[in-house]
C-alpha cells in the first residue's frame, strides 16, 4: 500500500487529530482514493465472480475495469453525487465513464451496503493491521492500549498474538 498522504486532496484523510497524531498510512487509509479504489475493487471481483456463474460478462469488460482501477476523477464524481443525490451511483457512473464497454455490469446487482459496509470493514483491518504491530511493541502492550482489566485479557487470542 502506497501512502501519498498529500493533506487536504484525496490521498489524505482529513481532521485535526489526523494531522496532528497519525501518520501517513493511516490517513491514505481512511482517504477518499482509498475508498473509491477499494470500491472499484469490490466492483471487479463482483463482475469477475458474475462472469464465473455464468453471467454475460466478457473478459474485456473485466480487463477494462482492471485498467481504470486507479482513474478516479474526483470533479465528475462530485457532480454525479450532487446530481443524483447517492455516492454510490456517483461513483459507479464516474467509473462507467472510464469504462464504457463495461458501465453496464459495474454494480450489477449489488446493493449500495455491498461496497460501504465491505469497504469501511476492509480499511478497518487493514488499520489494524498497521496499528496492532506498533501496540504489541509498546512497552505495555495491550493493558495500556484497551479500557479493559487487563486480568480479562490474559490467556485471550489478542493477547496470545502480540510477542512477549
């Protein structure tokens, strides 16, 4: 995962805290590129696992949604939302747009929750991912990073993970 972390453009979430306490990964995951390139993603494997039961999705429309993953404009997207009221349908006409042969199948029986609650869960592993390392190395550990007694902790899996 590549952080930009540019504050204020969409490679960067943005907050005064985050400005302030977390570092560049952090923000570009909770950034609005990330979001909508993971979007794209969950549009690609749906379209690819489509196609796998039978649906007629062809292979260039897969290729031509593989290619434009990242060709995310921001400025269309913005105006499709305020036009259509739905994020959601913003971004799947903005990413129909860069991809004509496949703007048919993009979203193909989803539901809006498809891409919002499987992405906010995929950057949210992926925060942990970075941040559970760092907490396992603090020198307290777990009892210092969760409002927990700590004597509920021991002998857990959470536990079991961090190193000595």
């Amino acid at each position: 995962m590549a952080a930009s972390g540019d504050p204020g453009s969409a490679e960067s979430y943005r907050s005064p805290l985050a400005a302030r306490y977390a570092s560049r990964e952090m923000c570009f995951l909770f950034s609005d590129r990330y979001k909508f390139q993971t979007w794209r993603q969950l549009w690609l494997w749906l379209a690819e696992a489509e196609q796998t039961l039978g649906l007629p999705i062809t292979d260039e429309q897969i290729q031509e949604m593989k290619s434009n993953l990242n060709n995310i404009d921001f400025q269309m997207a913005a105006e499709e939302e305020k036009r259509l009221r739905h994020d959601v349908m913003a971004h799947v006409h903005t990413f129909g747009h860069c991809c004509p042969k496949a703007a048919g199948i993009i979203h193909l029986g989803a539901t809006s929750c498809y891409v919002g609650d499987n992405t906010d869960l995929i950057i949210l592993r992926n925060a942990f991912d970075l941040l559970l390392p760092k907490a396992c190395s603090a020198d307290h550990g777990w009892e210092t990073m969760l409002p927990l007694d700590s004597r509920s902790l021991h002998g857990s899996p959470e536990l079991e993970a961090c190193p000595g």
